[in-house]
C-alpha cells in the first residue's frame, strides 16, 4: 500500500500524465464534497476541484518523494481554495438572494426527498461553521469529516499536529457551546442559532 | 478512522468523536459523471498543453464560474465571461440602452455635482510595489440557512496589491482581528492580473474618462450574469470598483456614466452602515426586488459606503431586510501589506470631515 503511494508520489512529481489522470480518478470526488462541505455551494465546489487538480499539476514538483497518500496533499490546496471562495461569500449573498429558491413541496419520490433534507443539513451545517474561526473550520472538515489524521491534517495545512489538536479542542468546545445554548428556550438570539441547533440535534437519523 | 492509511500512532480521539456526533459529516455528493468527465478532460489537455509548449503561459481553461466571484475584497460581482446585452426586465423601451434616459434628471444632476467635486480631489502616486489600504466596516445577511440571518458589522483592513501582472497573492485581509491572505479570484490557475476582478490604481486610471467611452467599455466587459439585468449588472460593477483609493478623474467618469444608466435614482434617505446618512444614489434589480444604494457626503461628496435591501418580500426575508452594507472608515497607500496608515506617505482619511 505504502509502496504503491510512494510510488504514485513519485510519479506525480515527475509530471506523468497517467498519475494524474490515476489521481483525478482516485481523489475528485473527496475534494468535490471537501470544497462542499467547507462552502456549502454545489457550484464553488466544483470549481474548486477543478481548480485543485490544476493547481497540483503547476505544482507537481513540490510533492515530496515519500509520504503516503496524496490526498492531504490535496485538500490542503482545495482548503485554500474553499477559504477564497468563503470570504467571497459576502458578494455571494446577492447572487444566492437572485437564485430561484427550491420548493419543497415539488416532487415526492423518496429520493428526491432525501435529498432536499441533505440540502437543508448541508446549509444548517453552513451556519454552525460559520460560529467557528476558520482555523477551526478547516481542521475540522479534513480531520472529523475527511477522515485524515491528525498527522496528515497537519501536513495539509502545514502546520504543527499540536496546533491540529488545539484547534479541534476548541472547535468541539464552541460547538458543544452552541447545542448547549439551543437547547435553551427561545431568546433574542433563537433566530441565530436556530441553524445550530439543527446541525447540533441528530439530523443523521431523519436524512437516512 | 483511517489511520491505518499512515501508521501513525494511536491518537486519543475524544474531540474527533465529539465533534462527529455534534455536527455529523453532510451526506456526500457527487457531479454527474458527464461534468466528472468535462472536468477530468480540462485537467488533462492543461498537462498536454503544458507538456507541448512548456514556455508558454497556460491559458486560462476553467469556464469562469457561474456564480459570484470567489475573491472576497475585489467586490466584483463576475459571473461568466459571455457578453449579452440582453433586454431590461421592464422600462419604456423594453431593451436596456446606455443611452441617456430623461427619467432620471435627479439622479444625474447628483452625479455630475458628485463627479465635479471628485475631479478636483489630488491624485495620489501609487508605486507597483505598494498596496492600498481600506478600513471598513461592514456586514451582512447570511442566507445559507434558507432565512437571511444579518451578521454583526465587522471591522475590516484590506491590503491590495498594486502589481499589474497576474499574482496568486492578491493582497490581505484583516477582519476582527483574524489576517488572511487573499488568493487569485477562483479559476485563475495562472493567477489573476489586474483589471475588473482587481482593480489595482494603476488599471484604474487606464480607464476611459469620457463617461460615453468607459460606459460602453463597462457594457462589453462586465460579466454577464443571467440573474441580472444589463443594466443592474453594470450599474453594480461600478459599485465594485467604489470604495477604495481611485483616481479621481476615473471616478467622476464613473459616476458621469452611472447617471447615464436607465433607473438610477436619487435615494435622499441613504445611510450606509454605520448610519451615516449623506446623498443617495440607488437602482432596482426589479427581477428580484432588490435595492442598491451608494452614499456620498453632503458636504464633500466623498463616497460614504453603500446598502443593499430587498424591496419585496422574498422566501428568505420581508420586505425592507438589509442584505450588506458597508462603511468606508480610511484610505491609503502603504508599503506593505498588514501595514497600518499612521506614518506612511498619502494617507487619506474619511469620515473625520
């Protein structure tokens, strides 16, 4: 398994066209729902594939010969990526408030309605991270939900594991904060977190 | 859960665990294998063309993105790169002309008072190794949730890079307190050069100052947006490029060729974000009932900030609902990036008139 990694490391550094189109293959879909995840837009997650794929191929030269898997690699650019396109987000708004806006009511093939509540999880989920600093966000969609390590986190932001493990620390406190405070009654603030509290309560079991 | 893949040593998973039960992972998506292969073939005829003519620049590939643009800070709002002048949703003439419209001889008395007093401000020397400086403050609705949650006002610096060609650090961003490095607009694998996705002083004063010649250039050159008008599309891609240090004679063509734009208005009741009310100039994107408007002071003329509203009620929010706002606090041209005015050279402070 290692052999064969550092062996794809290799020949992606070297620029072989066939070890990219192994690691489109291997790796798009992972950083597609990676980008998803982070901005929570169908369409900035597909460019920031896209864009990602293009990247590590301007910057094949970089890779280190040994390693292991390349997908840290990957999300770590796709990271900086999602960053960009979240920090758009404030001009975002505009264009979001110009889309057609879904209706639920539309089509009731079970299908269809999984994944409308996959939708609405996707934005509630969307709100909850928006209470997080973006340290906190990135470490915890790569290491909770893409399932790197803390070592390979750490190797795709290029930061210390120490600083991986802090910044989920706190990424759990805040977020235990926020169900905590949904389960308060409703104050001024209901309107805020109400997204929270969806993220917060076990959604999982509705959506499957 | 996949620590197998690296060997590493066991890890204490307590924060992990905790935070999959807190916020469950999205369930996964997927494109359909038609776009996959779209995507796929783009990235293997940029390695071939690449691998063919290594010298020369790549191009750009990627369509631009049907949505609005990933950098946060250059403000445009570009969509894809098609140009339509396609017909207003409603108005006398059906279709959006830049023609002068008579009815809107307000708005444009306004604008010529406020390009007037523009004209006669003193232009800065910006270096191409410098950055401008904004400070702002400045927030808005959040909409991912299907309800628009306002966010509280920020405090915001941004450096901009003045370099004309393409970079992939496009400047820095500083707000409440947490410093980011603002990257190529998305899509821009070879970086983003200057012009209207990053408008650097310099490409500023390139601009046309005959208001008939930039207003047609702004007509053939902003993105097109298909949940926009013309009219409105432009009319915003001049607010994109307010807001920051502009020579002078290049902002009062731009305003001189927003009054030219069909439905501009007078807003006397403007007030940017901080409440500071001052002359107003606004449009209706009509389509979807949304207001924006541009402050400028009473007494100077200088633009204030600017205010986006829904003017009908929407899925999201009522009718009357802020959607962003934005107060300009300072302006300058600095050294560095992360460099704060106080002692550089061409500080121009706002709002202390």
């Amino acid at each position: 398994m290692r052999d064969s990694e550092n062996d794809v490391r290799r020949r992606v550094r070297e620029g072989d066209r066939e070890a990219f189109a192994q690691l489109y293959d291997e790796f798009a879909r992972a950083v597609y729902n990676h980008g998803l995840r982070l901005t929570g837009d169908w369409s900035t997650a597909e460019e920031i594939m896209s864009d990602t794929f293009l990247t590590a191929w301007r910057t094949h030269e970089r890779v280190q010969e040994d390693g292991g898997s390349l997908l840290p690699w990957l999300l770590g650019i796709a990271t900086h990526k999602a960053d960009n396109a979240r920090r758009g987000a404030r001009r975002r708004q505009l264009f979001l408030a110009r889309q057609p806006q879904p209706r639920v009511e539309e089509d009731f093939a079970p299908r269809t309605v999984g994944r409308i509540d996959d939708a609405r999880y996707l934005r509630a989920v969307q709100a909850a991270l928006s209470r997080l600093r973006r340290q906190e966000r990135e470490v915890l969609a790569l290491c909770v939900w893409s399932g790197l390590d803390y070592q390979q986190t750490a190797e795709a932001l290029g930061i210390a594991v120490g600083t991986v493990r802090s910044r989920l620390s706190r990424a759990r406190r805040k977020l235990a904060q926020l169900a905590a405070e949904e389960r308060e009654p409703p104050t001024a603030r209901g309107e805020m977190t109400s997204a929270a509290a969806i993220a917060a309560l076990p959604v999982r079991e509705e959506l499957t | 859960m996949n620590d197998k893949a690296t060997g590493a040593s066991p890890e204490r998973h307590g924060d992990r665990d905790e935070i999959a039960r807190l916020l469950p992972a999205p369930a996964d998506w997927d494109l359909p294998r038609g776009q996959h292969l779209r995507r796929k073939d783009l990235l293997m005829h940029h390695i071939d063309h690449d691998q063919v003519a290594p010298t020369r620049p790549a191009r750009r590939l990627l369509r631009p993105a049907v949505l609005a643009p990933a950098t946060a800070l250059v403000l445009a709002c570009a969509v894809t790169a098609g140009i339509t002048l396609n017909g207003s949703d409603r108005g006398p003439a059906g279709t959006a002309s830049h023609g002068a419209a008579t009815d809107m001889q307000p708005a444009a008395a306004l604008l010529e008072r406020i390009s007037d007093a523009t004209e006669k401000r003193t232009d800065p020397t910006v270096r191409d190794d410098q950055f401008l400086y904004t400070r702002e403050k400045a927030n808005g609705a959040d909409l991912t949730s299907g309800k628009a949650v306002l966010g509280p006002l920020v405090d915001r610096e941004t450096w901009s890079a003045q370099e004309p060609g393409p970079l992939r650090t496009l400047g820095m961003t500083r707000e409440d307190g947490e410093t980011s490095r603002i990257n190529a607009n998305l899509g821009d694998t070879n970086g983003t050069p200057a012009g209207l996705g990053r408008p650097t002083y310099h490409w500023l004063s390139s601009l046309p100052t005959d208001p008939d010649k930039l207003l047609a250039y702004l007509y053939a050159n902003t993105p097109a947006a298909e949940s926009r008008e013309r009219d409105q599309a432009v009319f915003e891609q001049i607010g994109s490029l307010l807001g920051g240090l502009m020579p002078p004679r290049t902002a009062a063509a731009l305003y001189r060729a927003a009054a030219k734009i069909p439905g501009v208005t007078p807003a006397p009741k403007a007030r940017d974000a901080i409440g500071r009310q001052g002359l107003g100039i606004a449009r209706d994107d009509t389509r979807y009932g949304i207001r924006t408007e541009w402050i400028f002071d009473k007494k100077d003329y200088s633009f204030l900030g600017s205010r986006t509203y829904l003017t009908k009620d929407a899925p999201y929010a009522k009718a009357g609902a802020l959607l962003s706002s934005e107060a300009e606090l300072e302006h300058a041209v600095v050294d560095r990036a992360g460099q704060q005015p106080g002692d550089a050279k061409g500080t121009q402070n706002k709002g202390q008139n």
